[in-house]
C-alpha cells in the first residue's frame, strides 16, 4: 500500500485553487497541486440543487501530512464546506512516489 495519496478540493475559481495550492506547496504540505480550471458541479445545498462553475485541485501528498492539510484547506478555502476527498493510490510508479514523499513533510537537510 502507497503511503502516497491524492486529494480533491474544488473551489469558486482557478485563482482562488491555485493560490491555495501555492501555499500548500510552499509549506510542504502538498508535491504538487494541478488545477483544473472549469467544470460545472450539480449538488444540493440547504435543501436546493444548485449548480455552480468550480475549479478542481488535485493535491499530490502523503497520508502522514494528510490531518495537517485538511486542516489548512479549511484555512485557505471560502466555503462552508469544502470538498477535501483524500483518495489512496492502489499503485504509483516508485520514482514518483519517492519523488512526492521528499516534497512533503520536514524539509531534509541537503548533505
């Protein structure tokens, strides 16, 4: 099993998700934040469907920051509720999945 995982937070816009996803980054929260910048979502809110143009971050990260970073995106994010799915790979490359686990977390001192 990864100890790597994914995590999908949908905001109002694609400055909004990418300016959160700077910060994830910058505090090692996150490898990397892909934003998709339009999709259209259907959901119900307080007893009402509503349908809304949203921008998709997709947060590359590691289960171990994981607590640390829902709790930051509940920071950074505007809605009520927020979206923040963590999904779990059934399988990642290796070199990649070293490559997210160096980005996360502490930063290692370079020897």
């Amino acid at each position: 099993m990864s100890r790597a995982c994914l995590v999908l937070c949908s905001f109002a816009d694609a400055q909004q998700a990418q300016a959160a996803g700077e910060v994830l980054v910058a505090e090692r929260l996150a490898a990397c934040v892909s934003v998709l910048p339009q999709m259209q979502s259907i959901y119900r809110w307080q007893g009402e469907v509503q349908c809304s143009a949203e921008a998709l971050a997709i947060i590359k990260t590691s289960m171990q920051v994981w607590p640390t970073l829902r709790q930051r995106l509940r920071q950074l994010h505007a809605y009520e509720v927020p979206e923040v799915l963590a999904i779990e790979p059934v399988a990642i490359d290796p070199d990649y999945e070293r490559w997210l686990m160096g980005q996360v977390g502490p930063e290692v001192p370079q020897a």
